[in-house]
C-alpha cells in the first residue's frame, strides 16, 4: 500500500500507515536505520487491527519511504519526526513501542510529553546509544577519521555500513536521557534478549535502575537476538502490550 505523508514544520517529509480503533492507540517507533515495514510493525498492525485498535507505525526522515538521507539525520531530527507523528496524527494518550533506538526516541517522547504516554515497551531499548556504545567504542583511528572527514563506516550485519557523522554523536549528547532523572509515570515494560549482539543485557538493566514510576518491570528473554523478531519474540510483544493495555484499561 502507498503511505501518507505527514510535512513536518522543519520541511521534512515523513511517510506512515495508519489504522483507525478505539483508544488508545499504538505507535510503532523502529530503530536506527530500520523502516516500518519490519516484521514487528508489521506484527503489530495486524494484532491492532484484529482487535480494532488505533495503530500508527512510520518511517523517521532518512529511513524507508520518507525523504531525505539516512547521513543527513541525527537523533534530534528523529525526535522532531517522532514528535509531529505522534502530535499531529494521534488523538489522546498512545503506548508507545520503541525498538532499539525507537526505545530511546520514545523516552524522550515521555520525558518532553509525557501526558501523551499510556504505556511504554522498548525491545532492546539503546537510549544514549551514540555516546554509550558509539564514541565510547570507537577506536583511536576512528575518532581521528571522524574529526578529519566527519564520518566514520561502520560494519552491519543487516546490510551495508552504517554510516556514523560527526552530527550524530555531537547531537546525541543534546538527547541523552540517562543522565538525569527520568520518571515515567505510565507502565513500562522493557524486553531485552540475552544474546543481543548489539545491545547488551547491561543497558536494559542501567536503564531499569534508572527508570522512576510505580509499574516499571524489566523480561529477559533467553536467547533471543537484537532483531527480537522470530514467533516466540513477536508474541511475547504482543502478551506485553496486551498486559499493558489492561492495566491502562483498569484505571
């Protein structure tokens, strides 16, 4: 099917599909370099619409049918994405599900609107990721590329290299959200498998210790990968947001 597109006020173009329901409604938030085609959003969609529940998915500018490059984007611009898509296309609070770096764009959705937040997963949640794993783990010669040319290749194994800018890790630190209290009122619920590749049981555990509010419980899932995407993985999300759902629905 053929997205709509949503024009953001800085000009960017940011396409989606979007299901109607009752409230409230499910937003897909993917990860870095990921599009709302994934098996997850997909998922999702269908759950959303068997149950006649509003579900929005979307691609960040530079990522799937959006416009823009992926090289020209940073954590701030996917925020402001974020931001418009959720403000301008949904009605009411949402339950937000972020993946990896969606995890972090939907804690900084918390931390800046958090009246719009009824529930929030992250699966293998990577907030703070670009200084934390990134610069942290990039070598001596790395950091030298980076201040000669302002880029730095990584390698993927879903594709080809990510393509790291100097941007994206100096506007990261702009973003970081565990550096200062975070209190996130509405349930959370955060899925972590423990042979991510890419983000270690570490992270899920710092940001569980970091997390404040009165329903916020961390599911290690043995064996189970970064993508988090086979049967097992895609219905235990939907068992989450289902529990999710019911505690938003009892209040």
């Amino acid at each position: 099917m053929t997205p709509q597109t949503l024009t953001t006020t800085q000009g960017r173009r940011i396409a989606f599909h979007q299901i109607p329901g009752r409230a409230p409604g499910v937003v897909f938030l993917g990860g870095l370099k990921s599009d709302m085609q994934g098996s997850k959003a997909l998922h999702l969609e269908d759950w959303a619409r068997r149950k006649g529940r509003a579900f929005l998915r979307f691609d960040y500018s530079g990522h799937g049918e959006s416009s823009g490059a992926f090289t020209d984007g940073c954590i701030g611009d996917w925020a402001e994405d974020a931001e418009a898509a959720i403000l301008t296309l949904t009605e009411g609070p949402q339950v937000l599900i972020g993946s990896s770096m969606g995890g972090w764009q939907a804690l900084l959705m918390a931390r800046k609107h958090p009246r719009i937040v009824a529930g929030l997963i992250g699966i293998a949640a990577a907030p703070d990721f670009t200084e934390d794993s990134l610069w942290a783990g990039f070598t001596e010669a790395q950091r030298a590329e980076m201040a000669e040319t302002g880029r730095v290749a990584l390698p993927s194994d879903y594709g080809e290299p990510y393509i790291i800018t100097r941007r994206m890790i100096e506007d990261g630190r702009d973003h970081l959200v565990l550096r200062s209290p975070l209190r996130v009122a509405a349930p959370v619920r955060l899925l972590q498998g423990t042979a991510d590749a890419d983000v270690d049981m570490a992270v899920a555990l710092r940001l569980l210790d970091h997390l404040d509010g009165p329903d916020i419980r961390l599911e290690l899932v043995k064996g189970a990968d970064h993508r988090f995407s086979d049967a097992c993985c895609l219905s235990r999300i939907v068992a989450t947001l289902e529990d999710v759902l019911a505690h938003v629905d009892a209040d």
